[in-house]
C-alpha cells in the first residue's frame, strides 16, 4: 500500500511539473523562411548601390531553447547599375551556415546569427563569362513576428566578407514569411 502512495505522488509531482518543462521547450524543431530583399556591396567600383533585388532560403533547426542552426541560401542580382566592377549582368550566389540566438520580446522574437558562407560571383566580362568563388563571413539580426504558433513574419539585415576579386564587403535586407513545423 505504502507504494502504490508514493508512485501517486510522484506521478503527481510529475503531472505538476510537465507545464513547466513544455514551457521551456520550443513550440517547434524546423523553420523554413522564404525572404526577397535588396542588397549589394559597400565597396565595388563601379556598382557600390545597395538597390539590388535578390531572394533568399532560410532552413534553421533548434538544437536548445533559443539556438538554432541554420543555413541561407540566396542569390543577389546586381544590375542596378550597368555595371559591377568590371563585370556585367553580375549575380552574387551564396549559402551560409549559421548559429542564431533568439531573444523573446514582447510582440515579437529578435535573434543574432553568425557564421561561414561559400560565395559565387558571377558576370560577364566583355563577351566572356566570369566567376570567382570565396570562403566568408556572415553576420546578421533577425526579427520574427508572431502571425500564428506555425506562421511568422521574418525580416532580416546581414552584412557578409568574402574575398571576391570584384568586392569583398555585402549587405543585406530581406522580409518574408517563415513557417516553423
């Protein structure tokens, strides 16, 4: 009899602690965001306009409450001059792993991420096609609000190095929608 009332009670203590535990868990292991944005390098010449369009993927996984990983993908036109460097219909294509922290705001999530990216810049050059390709880095802040437990809307500004022939300093903004599963 002795037993069967301690198994009750701990059965209990657990019941009364789970809310707690639930609560410091995340309410979701994936994200996936699809972003569009404006872009461009702080020091081409010429073709230092920041007015580019471009788009980008955001694949993120929790590892702990508030840390992610994640990977961006993206690419970056830049053809709002005639010009980049000495390239043109110039495109910049990336991918980037990163670690991110989230903090909890009142109305919405903010977050800071950083990490290492490969970089692809291509153009053509005259009537021959060029490319180069760099090993970088990312720096970023991100901004998520709350539309539903399963629908954000993700806005984010980054700045990126990579040691491209044509530049080496890049930044970012984008906006989307981020759906978390």
């Amino acid at each position: 009899m002795i037993q069967h009332h301690r198994l009750r009670l701990t059965l209990l203590a657990a019941l009364l602690l789970l809310p707690g535990a639930a609560r410091a868990q995340e309410l979701y292991t994936f994200t996936a965001g699809l972003m569009g944005g404006i872009g461009g390098s702080f020091d081409a010449d010429p073709g230092d306009d920041l007015g580019n369009t471009g788009f980008q993927l955001n694949l993120t996984m929790v590892t702990e409450p508030r840390t992610q990983v994640g990977f961006r993908l993206g690419q970056l036109t830049l053809d709002s001059e005639d010009r980049f460097g000495s390239l043109s219909d110039a495109e910049l294509s990336y991918v980037t792993v990163a670690g991110e922290y989230r903090f909890p705001q009142s109305y919405y999530e903010s977050g800071l991420y950083l990490g290492l990216g490969g970089y692809r810049l291509e153009g053509n050059r005259g009537s021959q096609d060029e490319s180069d390709t760099a090993v970088g880095l990312t720096l970023g802040v991100t901004g998520e609000f709350k539309v539903t437990r399963w629908l954000g809307v993700l806005i984010e500004l980054s700045g990126h190095y990579a040691d491209l022939d044509e530049a080496q300093f890049f930044g970012m903004g984008h906006g989307g929608v981020a759906i978390h599963f």
